[in-house]
C-alpha cells in the first residue's frame, strides 16, 4: 500500500510556481496540472534529507559569514587608508578567515546534491580563489623578512589577484544560482528575483576589477572603472549576505514546519 504524502511546507509547482502546500503527492497542480509529486520530489533533490538540510544550513551560515569578513575588511582598509593605522595584520587575517568559510561553503552548500560537474567546478574555483589568497599573504610575508623586488613581488600579487578574482567571479555566478533554485523551491520567488539581480551585481563588478587589474586600459578609464566597480561589488556582498540571512531563516523556519 502506498503512502500518500502531503507537504507541511511551502512547496513550488515544477510547472508554473504555484504553493502545493497541503496537497498529496498523488494530485496535480490546480493551476497547470503538473503532478504535485514531481514537484516535492524536486525540492527533496534540491534540499536533501534532514542531515543534508543541515549541512546546506551550516554552508550558507560560511558564506554568509565570509561575506561579512569581506564587508568588514572594506571597512578597515578605509580606516587604514584615511587614518594612517598600521592594521595590516588585522586585515589579512580577515581575508584568510573570510575566504577559508568560502571555500567550506563553497563545498557544504552542495550538501545532498549528486556531485556533477557544476559543483565540482564550484569547489575547484573556491579551492583556487584560497590558493591565490595564501599566496598572496606568503608573498608580502616573504618580502617584508627578505626584502626582495618590489616589481617581482607586485607582479607576483597581481597574477594571485587577477586568478583569484576569475575564480570568486565563476564561483559567485554558480552559487547565487543554486541558491535561486533553492529560493524557488521553497515557493520564495521574490527571493529567488533578488539573488538574480545579487549575481549581475556581483560579476559585473568583479569582472569590472579583473579588467581594471590587467590594466589593459588608460589611466583614466582605468580610473573610471575602478570607481565604478569597487562601489557596485560592494553593494553585490552586501546584498548577498542580506539574500544568504534570508535564505537562511527560510531554511530554517522549512525545516521546524516539516518536523
């Protein structure tokens, strides 16, 4: 005898997006007459079991604290910049933390999900993005004891920066799109709009920053980009960990509703 399962939480149609919430499985959308069982089915692949929902907890609570340390490390470097304090220390300290709980939830966030070629990709990016930052921080320790070139050492900074930023870039796009799919599974599409609207934020600035790291251009349009793309990236991380609370207490307020 099968077992008829009704959903206790805010499920979205597979076909046209509509909250099947208290229908069996067994029933078809009112609106389009997709099967109801499709559609928990998918958000189960998306979520996973109950572990894995706290796996997919615990990787966005990561990355929403390595937003925050990249939010915060901006907001040092301008206290270092206009006050002239010697918090350098400080600073990579923070990236280092930042981008270490990106790259675990870089990996956590696939919780439940077959591994494919996307989140490998995923991984493989955040992965670099670390490298190039702990190479980075190697390079200004090694030079700050050893004393060596200026120019090698600047060149050596700018290919980290410029592999670590491609990396961030892919890395950003794929993540903000599981967490879109996720949003909308959950019947949060105006959540699932707004991490849409996080990603074209996200990698126009970062692309913005590559391009003006390759000074490829003029200096006064690469000033102009720099200006341009520092303030629309900020806004992109800001946002983001605005989107990862939000996704974060849905997540959570799904799992007590289904308990």
């Amino acid at each position: 005898m099968e077992t008829t399962t009704v959903p206790e939480t805010d499920v979205a149609c597979l076909g046209c997006g509509y909250n099947v919430r208290g229908l069996a499985d067994e029933a078809t959308c009112p609106e389009c007459g997709t099967s109801i069982g499709e559609s928990i089915a998918m958000m189960e692949r998306l979520l996973g079991d109950r572990a894995s929902r706290n796996k997919l907890g615990r990787a966005i609570t990561c990355l929403a604290i390595s937003l925050g340390c990249t939010c915060f490390t901006w907001l040092v470097l301008w206290f270092t910049l206009t006050g002239n304090a010697n918090i350098w220390p400080l600073i990579a300290g923070v990236v280092l933390t930042g981008n270490i709980l990106w790259w675990v939830g870089s990996h956590g966030v696939w919780s439940g999900q077959t591994q494919t070629r996307i989140s490998r990709v995923t991984g493989i990016a955040a992965g670099v993005n670390l490298v190039m930052v702990l190479s980075i921080i190697a390079f200004v320790v090694l030079n700050y004891f050893y004393e060596a070139g200026d120019d090698r050492l600047g060149v050596l900074v700018m290919i980290c920066s410029q592999t670590g930023l491609v990396c961030r870039a892919i890395g950003t796009w794929l993540l903000v799109e599981r967490f879109k799919s996720i949003a909308t599974a959950m019947f949060r599409p105006k959540l699932g709009k707004y991490f849409s609207a996080v990603r074209r934020l996200a990698v126009v600035g970062l692309v913005g920053l590559i391009v003006a790291l390759f000074g490829v251009l003029d200096f006064y349009y690469l000033l102009v980009l720099l200006l341009a793309a520092f303030p629309i990236t900020a806004i992109a991380t800001i946002m983001g960990l605005v989107g990862l609370i939000l996704l974060r207490a849905q997540l959570k307020k799904n799992q007590a509703a289904s308990r």
